[in-house]
C-alpha cells in the first residue's frame, strides 16, 4: 500500500511513518519543516526515517493548492492518505491566529481538492483535536457532544476542517475519518507541550509553571496507542460518500500534579513549581470516551501514564546528553 503522510517531520507523523514503512508500505512524506519549534528536532525524525527504501520525503506546503495538485500528479497510484500536517498550540493561536487558518483550513481544502484526482485512494484519516470539544463542561467527551462553543481559535480551526471533510465526503464521495487526538506524548515528542517543556525545566533547575485550577487534569495518551489507532482506522474505511469523527484517549485523566512526580522520579531531580491563573482558551479537564472507537474497531489503550512516562523519559535523557 502506498501512503502519503503530511506533517511526517513532526511528532506523530513520524512515529506513523516509521510504523507503516516497517510494515512494508511504500510512504511519501511532506512537511514544511517551519520554526514553529526546533527544525533540528524534526531535521532528526527525518534521518530516523530515510534509511527505509520505501521512504520518500518532500518539502512541500499542504496550504499550497499547486504544490499539492503537483503531489498527486507524481504520486497517482496513492492509495492512503493520513493528514497530520497542521499548526498545533493553543496558546499560540491567540497570538497568530492567520497561521493557524492558513494551516489548518486552507491545507485541509488544498489537500481535499488534491485528492480528488486520486482515483486509486480508499481512504483519508485526518488529525482533529480534543480542543474542539472547547468549553463543554460535560466530561466524558462524546463525539455527538455539541461543539459550538470553541475556546481558541485553534479549536475553530479543527472545527472548521471536520465540517470541510464531511463536505467533501458527501459532493466527492471520498471516504474519510477524523480523529480527534486527546494530549499525545512520548519520545520525539513536541517541546511546545507541558510534559517535554515541564521535563526540560527539571532537568535544567528552572520552574516549571502549573495553571490554577483544582480539577487541571488531561487525557494523555501514549504515542504507540496513537499509532496502533490511526493504524487500524486506516484499514477500516467508511463506504464512499461517509465521514465520521473519532475520540482516541487514554481512557483516564490525570492530574498535571501526577505528571510532575513522574517527571520527578524519572530525571531525578526535583522540581520548582510556580502557579499562575489558568489562560481563558486552555481547558480545566479532558476526557475521551472511547465507546465509538471500540466498537469500530476494537481499539483501546495499552501504555499506562507510568510506563509512558518513564520511556518519555529515557528517551529525553538520552537526546539531550542528560
């Protein structure tokens, strides 16, 4: 099977990536390889990744309707499409929210629009968020909550490339599903993210920040769960003309006072805690229920929030020569 990848420079498209090529797939990668994060830690899950011969890499713009039209022109015969490329962060949203736009809506059409001509593709899995669950109060998540009320611009935009693939299901007939990720972690993880800023602090003496609240608590999910779902999902597509949305959690928050004690144990060190009020876009709590994604296809997770941890950890330590 071959499939294309976009974002494979960043955290879960490269850990998708490496798991299809094992599998002998034949993958074709883009990225953008952008600033909003260390380029040399995405430059580094590239060299991860070029080894395999089945491994293909461009660096291409999902936003850019030619480039993607070029795409597909020289890649006729894909047969997958798993759409990661996107700009994360929700704080950073309130401050460039045309990014996030750019990124997330104008490459989700750019790339509907491209895989239009792909008369061999079977299926779209596209990444969408926790976030769009925004300020409902009512915890677990279902995916037939209403989400009307979005917290950050960043959460809109998700929204907006959810409703923009069920459009394309219904006029085009292409088969998709979202999924809608709950705090994924693990090594090659995100700088940008609490545990991997909260584990550098550590390491580095500095304080770490914990927002105000007494319920502040996340639905992590280990990197190997995410993968091994977007995996299967993969395999299952809808009929043509359908689109669908679904919750991949850890099936249990945590709280972010848990995190810091396993980051504790697992560098050794001891950290200094700072707390300040909670920013208005980031949520108090997440929750994923699982029960649609159970039944689709049986899928739940594996990897305690101990184990996950402690192999973030390891992997910390040894990237940055701790």
């Amino acid at each position: 099977m071959k499939v294309l990848v976009t974002g494979v420079a960043g955290f879960i498209g490269f850990h998708v990536a490496r798991a299809l090529l094992k599998q002998g797939m034949e993958v074709v990668g883009v990225d953008t390889l952008n600033a909003y994060y260390d380029p040399a830690l995405k430059a580094a899950r590239l060299e991860q990744l070029e080894p395999y011969p089945g491994f293909s890499f461009l660096k291409v713009d999902v936003a850019s309707p030619a480039a993607m039209q070029d795409l597909v022109a020289r890649h006729s015969d894909l047969e997958g499409v798993i759409h990661l490329a996107a700009q994360a962060g929700v704080r950073h949203s309130m401050v460039d929210p045309y990014s996030y736009v750019t990124s997330n809506v104008m490459g989700q059409v750019a790339l509907l629009e491209a895989c239009r001509h792909l008369k061999k593709l079977t299926h779209v899995v596209y990444a969408s968020s926790s976030s769009v669950y925004g300020r409902n109060q009512s915890v677990p998540f279902r995916e037939t909550d209403r989400v009307e009320r979005p917290s950050s611009v960043y959460a809109v935009t998700k929204r907006a490339a959810e409703l923009m693939s069920e459009s394309y299901a219904y006029l085009h007939g292409i088969p998709q599903t979202g999924l809608r990720f709950f705090t994924v972690y693990g090594p090659w993880g995100r700088p940008d993210m609490a545990y991997y800023g909260f584990a550098k602090a550590i390491s580095e003496g500095r304080p770490v920040t914990l927002y105000e609240g007494k319920h502040l608590s996340r639905d992590f999910t280990y990197i190997d769960d995410i993968v091994r779902g977007v995996q299967q999902v993969l395999g299952k597509p809808p009929e043509a003309g359908m689109s669908r949305v679904l919750n991949l959690g850890g099936d249990k928050p945590e709280r972010v006072t848990r995190m810091i004690e396993l980051l504790e144990q697992n560098l050794g060190k001891k950290a200094f805690v700072e707390r300040r009020p909670r920013p208005v876009a980031d949520m108090e709590s997440t929750w994923a229920s699982l029960e649609n994604v159970r039944e689709f296809c049986a899928w739940k997770p594996a990897v305690s929030f101990e184990d996950g941890m402690k192999e973030f950890c390891l992997w910390f330590r040894k990237f940055h020569g701790i």
